[in-house]
C-alpha cells in the first residue's frame, strides 16, 4: 500500500531534554485499565524508526487485531470502489501496514496514516506575523 505521501527524508533528531518528563511508574491512559496487559501493546518510542522508512511521531494504541484487520478490509475497499459520497473524502484510511515483534516476542500489527490536521507550520501562517503574540 505505498503512498506518494510517504517521505524518503531523513529521520527527524527529538530533543533528549527541556521539555517535562513523565515518571515511568505512573500509568497514562490504557495503562490504567482493569483490561490492560502489557504483551499486548508495543513499547514505541517517539522518534523509533521502522521498516528503514517510518518514523514514530505520534502513537495511537489499539490492541485488537481483528478490528485493525477489519480496517485494512474496509480502506482498501474504499480505495478501489466507485462509490460517489460526500463524505469519502473525509474517511481516514490506511496508507500502509506491516508486523513487528515486540521484546517480548508478541506480534503487533502497525497500521500508517496520513496526519490529520494541519502541521504547527501551517497552523503558524494563520497566525498574525506567522508567530504566537507576545503574553500580556
């Protein structure tokens, strides 16, 4: 499922401080669900590179690998079909997909997106000067 979205540039470099760092023992999100196991979610990085092309910028979790494979079924369905609507466009879908193991050697399904949104750059043009005012 290859895009011409996709960008062959070179990995992004994250800042290694000045910013706040959570506590690694306090649980976020999923992490505090009765449901939550561990094995079932990938340990991604921010930054993680993979398949020599994707670099984590953002993490979405689902641990539910029929409903991920459901997904892939439905976007490339509506890839192919000629279906005039007027909210298709609208529809995120799936631009590529691959398998990794975790270390604790359980499969994870990765499922690629476009960015939803503007980016902070174009979120910056809208702004007077192309800057944050100055605070009061």
């Amino acid at each position: 499922m290859a895009s011409s979205f996709l960008s062959s540039s070179l990995p992004c470099k994250f800042p290694k401080s000045g910013f706040v760092a959570l506590d690694p023992q306090s649980k976020v999100e999923e992490e505090g669900l009765p449901s939550y196991v561990p094995e079932d979610y990938y340990p991604v990085a921010i930054g993680e590179v993979f398949e020599s092309r994707y670099q984590v910028r953002l993490s979405i979790s689902i641990s539910q690998s029929k409903r991920q494979n459901n997904e892939i079924a439905v976007c490339n369905y509506l890839k192919v079909s000629n279906v005039e609507h007027s909210g298709k466009a609208f529809v995120r879908v799936v631009l590529d997909s691959f398998d990794i193991t975790s270390p604790s050697g359980n499969p994870h399904q990765c499922l690629l997106y476009k960015p939803l949104g503007m980016s902070f750059t174009e979120f910056l043009d809208l702004l007077p000067e192309n800057k944050f005012p100055m605070a009061t």
